[in-house]
C-alpha cells in the first residue's frame, strides 16, 4: 500500500485548517460520528487523493481538538467488513474492542466482554470479533441487545463504557481482517498519541519561554532546554517509525510504531509536566487535558507495556534461534 | 559549539554515473542480489566467527571483507563511477548494511569513515577523489578524521593545529587527537587553523594528510577494554602539497559542515544495522541459556523497538541525501537517538545476561571480551561527533528555537 504521493506545504495547510475547523465546531462533551462531518466536508476525494496524508491529518486535528468520536471504529470496520457477508450500516456501527490490559479480542462465541468507546444508540450495530479455539471470528449484534455500564477513566473526558455483547452465532473467520484492522487502529492511535504529546511539548516550549526567574526566561537555563530536546527527539523518532509503519502497512512495524508512540509519549509529558512548574497541574491549564487524553488512549489496543510483551513473545518463540531479528525498517 | 547554520555551498552530488551498474536504478534488486551472494558465498563464513580480536586485527580482516565484497561489486553501488562505484545512491549503501547484518557478518570498519569522509571529497575535491577513493572501496587503506585536540572537543571552532600555505604546500604543527582507526589509517582529513588564532570556525581548512609524510608521529590510544580503537596524532612542521587541500583555504567550515550530514545519517544507519545483528545474537544467546523470562524479554523487545526508532529516523534523512536534499540542524535527532540506542543495546547485555558478560565461565572467554569491546566503546556514541549534550543543544536552539536569555 506504498503510497508516495505527497501534499504540497500549501494545501496540507489548507486541508489542516478544514479539518481543525470541523473538529473545532464539534461540541466537546460528546461521542460523535464522523462520518455525516466528513460527508459535509468531501473528505472521501482528499482520502481518494492522498491516503496516507489524510489519515494523518484526520488524526492529527482530531487528538488536538480532544474531540471524542467513533474515528476508530471507522477505521477498523472499514476493514473488518471484508470478512462479513453485509458491511454494517457506516456511521450507524461501534466496534467491541479489547478491554485493556488485552491487546486482542475475548473468547466466544457467547457473551463477549470488551470496551466500546462511546455510548451506542439503540438502531446501532456493534462489531464484535472474538477468539474460537485457534481463530479470529467476527459477528454483529444490534446495540439493543448490548448491556453497557460506563468506565471510570483517567481522562474524564472520554465516556468508554464496558459492555457485553451476546454473539448467538459463530461468526465469520477473520484473521487476516482484525490483523489489518488493528495495524491501520494502531496507527492511528499512534498519530494521536504523538500529536498530543508534540502538543504538549509546544505548550512547554511557550511557558518556559516567558515564564521568567532570575532574570531570565527559564528557557534559557540549560537544564531545561535539554528536557525538551529530548522530548522532540523521541517524539521525531516515533513519527518517522510511524510513517515506516504507515507506507508498509503491515501488523509488526503498526504495533512497534503504537509502542515507540507510547514511550515518546511518557518521556514528553514527564518533560511537560515538569517544566510547566505548578500551573501545568492545575484544571486552569490546558496542558492537563493532553497529557490525560494520551495517556488514556495508550491503553488502546494494547499499552505499550503490553505490546512489548506480545512482540517479546514472538521474538523469543522457541524456532526463533539463529534467524535474523524481523526487521521493521528496510532501506528502499 | 558546533552549530550546522554555516552556509553549504551548492555542490552536484551523485551525478548521473558514466558507468552505473546493472542494479543501480533499482534498490530492491540489489538488495535480492546480494542477499542471495552472502547466503551462498562459502567463503563469507570466515567472517561469521571471526577470530580477529584487536582493534589492529579486526580492520585487517574487514580489509579482506572488502575486497571480497568489492570484487562483486557489492560495496560499489551507491557510489559514483567517478570513484570506482557503480551508481546508485545513498539507500543502496543502506540496504548493503542491513543485508551485511542480517547475514550475520560485520559491516566493515572502513564503511563507517568511509561514509563520513567520501562525500565530503567527492564533492570538494573531485580530482583527488578519482585517485584515491577507489583504493578506499578495495578495502586497500582507509583514512581517519583529524578534527578533535585535545583542547577542541565539543568546541571544534577553538583548534589550534597550524596549517602555514608556503607557495605550493601547507605545513603543519600541532596535534589531533581520539582519530578513530588512526593507528592504522593511511590518510587522515585534518581540520587545520589556516587564518588567525581568533578566526575560528572562518579561519579553517580540510587537507588529506599521508601518515607516512615525515614529521607525524601516530599513538594509539588504548581504550578502558584495552583496544586501540582510537589514536592522538603529532605534527611537526609537516608538508602536504596543496592539491590535497579539500574545498577553499580557509573554507574548511563548510566542508566539515557538509561533510556532518553524512556522518550523521548514514553512519548512524550503519551503527543501528550493525546493532540489530549484535541483539539477535544476544536473543541466541538467551534462548540457548534460557534466560527468556518476561522481565528479560520485554527489556529486549523495547531496546529492539528504540533501535528500529532511530533506523527509521535515519532512513528518512538518507531518502532526503539520496534526493539531493541537504540536512540541517534536524540531524542532531538522528545522531542523538542513535547514539542512545546504541549504549541501550550494549547495557541490554549486562542487564540481562551477568554470567556471559561479567561473570563470563572459560567457555565464554570470548563473547564476554567481545561484549566489553563493545559496551566501552558504545559509552563513546554520546561523546564522538558531537555529544548529546551538544546535540541536545542544537536542537533546543534551531529545531525548538527556544530562547537564550
């Protein structure tokens, strides 16, 4: 899915300033759906025209914004779909996803346990892939039949729920399908963690540099200057893995990317939330809101904790011996 | 402080080859060629378990590597026919590591300064490039870079090494110092002060200097392992013609800063590749003593994602060099991952797996003196070209551009 078309710096502008504007409008306090805003917007020429760069952006406004959607579930139904006989209806549809500390689907067929992002309506079809015995199956059931209680979360401004969904049938099998659907959910929970973060940093960038003590802005000191180096190094390097991740598209270089995207995300908001002095912890500052919503979001199809343990599981798998590690960037 | 805000001049790079070879429009087909070469060339297992153990031993059989590898006319590709190459461009020397890695095999010692000093003659002094490059790619010598001294380290603009023009040649007084493979190098780049002594960074100039040249006195220095991976090097009154000078008298600044943006990239893809065949066998090496529990692996797993963070980082810059495109202060987030990604893999060891490494039995005499060889000389990634702390710096002033006062 290599795709190697590339804004130019001018439209890339003008389609961030689209989207941001969307995303702006949209009522915070609320899961929305996308799909109608996308339709107003004819975003499906831009996705046509620049896949990748579009996913980007998408992503990107939509952590600033800190607006809660069914994005996600878009993306992984968009590919989980190829596996049912009927594509559930768009816009009208919530995937079951993986309670964390789980990075794959629960055992079913029966009543499946997982996490849904957003309270479903009552005329919603819920996408729920399971584990059977050795496979990955996926069903629908109408959201009616879901029983659903709200998460206590870390960022308070999600509104995740913990529900049940009854899959009565077998399902279809879908491996190759939730495989596909993770990788492309993993990057995108990746742009956002790491638009988040570089956020976070910027917001740093700018208190530390009018904040003043002893006579000087305090960005002058070395100390706090080198924090903040370090921080955009990490958050560069995992967006360069990312983009890796997004012109291979395949399942390994997706959740290295999730996992660089987590730990770049650690580092800058230590940095962060130190230099912001005590503003930076207090409800008045901005700065709180995207350091929860990343954190929040890195639990998503696996922390980085676990994702590091699923990948160590494969590298360690006991025919591994004497092959080359799987490279996740290749020169080309 | 280094800073890379000098000017660069505008300089071809890479011109269409007179007499490219078969695969160098085509990466992917290089890469498949050569991955089929060092899976079937028998003699390549030499260099699998390779017996060489000193700093000394070991260039003389990457030497060899060479020119194995040259006689294919693998190690030619990604570079111009004006210097022996065969085409192609820096993602082909790229893909030469990652294959020379994943075939269990060193990636030659000379490739790493070759990378960072044949650019720089490439486009600055092309005629002298023709001549001696190619000797170079045959694995027959290899250069060292003579820019630090002993009182111009981070602060590169402050050296003193006096360079006087003297109708037709420069002679030279003074002393470079930590010259990686300078003990045995048979040409070093020195970065010598041609203007006044408060000129700094505008009163420098580049000029290859043979080791062999009367009045230069080469010692190694002896790292904490014991390897002699570096040397100091003395000048006194030391005569080179001046058509060894690279670029203009006094215009040595720009070259140096030219000459950064592949020491950047493409050494560091280079040290990463390198680093991934170091952490599969040390994956070996846990499967072999089971020592695969959770704490273990996921450390490995994480160190293994941080490495492929900086390679992609890399990878990025060396597209922009392949594009024509020059590098600016945004490769010190190369040189700075990359650097902490290397130590990350070699305290990995210590971290993991003591018994081979600290407490090493007499079976593991050998892995353990190479793991010490290693983890000392990985301490220097954050010290050589540019620390972090002065890498860190850079990015802080022209990446972030925070204030200073």
């Amino acid at each position: 899915m290599a795709d190697h078309r590339t804004l130019d710096p001018q439209t890339r502008a003008l389609i961030e300033q689209s989207v941001g504007e969307m995303f702006a409008h949209a009522e915070q306090d609320r899961f929305h759906r996308v799909t109608t805003m996308l339709g107003e917007l004819g975003w499906s020429e831009v996705a046509e025209e620049y896949p990748l760069a579009a996913q980007e952006i998408l992503a990107t406004q939509h952590a600033l914004s800190l607006t809660t959607s069914d994005l996600l579930d878009i993306t992984l139904i968009d590919r989980l779909s190829l596996a049912l006989p009927t594509a559930p209806p768009v816009g009208r549809s919530l995937v079951l996803l993986p309670s964390p500390p789980g990075s794959g689907p629960a055992p079913g067929p029966g009543r499946v346990g997982g996490l849904l992002q957003g309270p479903p309506q009552p005329d919603d079809t819920i996408v729920v892939p399971f584990i059977a015995g050795d496979d990955i199956r996926v069903a629908t059931v109408p959201a009616a039949e879901v029983d659903a209680v709200p998460l206590h979360t870390f960022d308070p401004s999600v509104s995740w729920l913990q529900a049940t969904a009854p899959a009565v049938d077998e399902g279809q099998p879908a491996a190759a399908e939730w495989a596909a659907a993770v990788a492309a959910g993993r990057r995108l929970i990746a742009t956002e963690i790491l638009a988040l973060a570089g956020h976070a940093i910027e917001l740093t960038v700018a208190h530390v540099s009018t904040r003043r003590q002893y006579g000087h802005s305090i960005a002058a000191f070395q100390v706090v200057r080198h924090q903040l180096a370090e921080a955009q190094a990490e958050i560069d390097g995992a967006r360069a893995l990312l983009a890796e991740a997004s012109t291979d598209g395949g399942y390994a270089p997706a959740r290295a990317a999730k996992i660089a995207a987590g730990r770049a995300q650690r580092v800058a908001r230590a940095a962060a939330l130190q230099l912001n002095g005590a503003i930076g912890l207090t409800e008045e500052s901005v700065l709180h809101r995207y350091v929860a919503r990343a954190m929040q979001l890195d639990v998503l199809l696996g922390s980085a904790r676990v994702l590091e343990r699923e990948l160590a599981g494969e590298l360690f798998a006991p025919d591994a011996a004497g092959t080359p590690l799987p490279p996740l960037v290749l020169a080309r | 402080m280094l800073t890379l805000t000098a000017p660069i001049e505008e300089l071809p790079m890479n011109t269409a080859a007179v007499m490219s070879g078969p695969l160098a429009e085509d990466v992917t087909a290089y890469r498949r060629e050569l991955r089929e070469f060092l899976r079937t060339e028998p003699q390549l297992d030499s260099w699998r378990a390779d017996p060489a153990q000193s700093s000394e031993e070991i260039l003389q059989s990457h030497s060899r590597l060479l020119a194995l590898l040259y006689s294919g006319g693998w190690n030619r590709y990604g570079w111009p026919s004006a210097m022996g190459g065969l085409g192609g461009t820096e993602l082909h020397r790229a893909a030469f590591y990652e294959e020379l890695s994943m075939a269990d095999l060193p990636i030659p010692e000379q490739c790493m300064t070759l990378d960072t000093v044949g650019p720089a003659v490439l486009g600055f002094a092309p005629e002298l490039a023709a001549q001696l490059l190619p000797g170079y790619l045959r694995g027959d010598e290899w250069w060292g870079q003579g820019f630090s001294e002993p009182e111009a380290g981070s602060d590169l603009a402050a050296l003193r090494t006096r360079g006087t023009v003297d109708s037709d040649r420069m002679v030279i007084s003074g002393q470079k110092i930590w010259t990686s493979q300078g003990a045995t190098a048979t040409r070093l780049l020195c970065l010598v002060r041609t203007g006044t002594p408060e000129s700094r960074h505008r009163g420098l100039t580049i000029v290859l200097v043979d080791t062999d040249c009367p009045g230069i006195t080469i010692r190694p220095i002896a790292l904490a392992s014991g390897q002699r991976e570096l040397a100091e090097v003395f000048f006194d009154e030391v005569n080179v013609p001046l058509d060894r000078v690279i670029g203009e008298i006094d215009g040595g600044w720009a070259v140096a800063m030219y000459l950064m943006q592949w020491e950047r990239a493409m050494y560091c893809y280079a040290s990463t590749s390198r680093l991934m065949r170091s952490m599969q066998q040390l994956r070996d090496r846990m499967l072999a003593d089971n020592i695969a529990g959770a704490a273990e692996t996921a450390a490995f797993a994480r160190t293994y994602v941080q490495l492929s963070t900086a390679k992609a980082r890399g990878l990025q810059s060396i597209r922009r060099l392949a594009a024509g495109e020059k590098l600016g202060p945004e490769a010190s987030v190369d040189k700075l991952l990359c650097g902490l990604a290397d130590k990350a893999a070699y305290d990995l060891v210590a971290e993991v797996m003591e018994q081979a490494s600290l407490v090493a039995p007499p079976a593991d005499r050998r892995y353990a003196h190479d793991w010490a060889d290693q983890w000392w000389y990985s301490r220097a990634a954050t010290i050589m070209g540019g620390s972090a702390e002065i890498q860190r710096g850079i990015i802080a002033d022209h990446v972030l551009a925070l204030p200073k006062d």
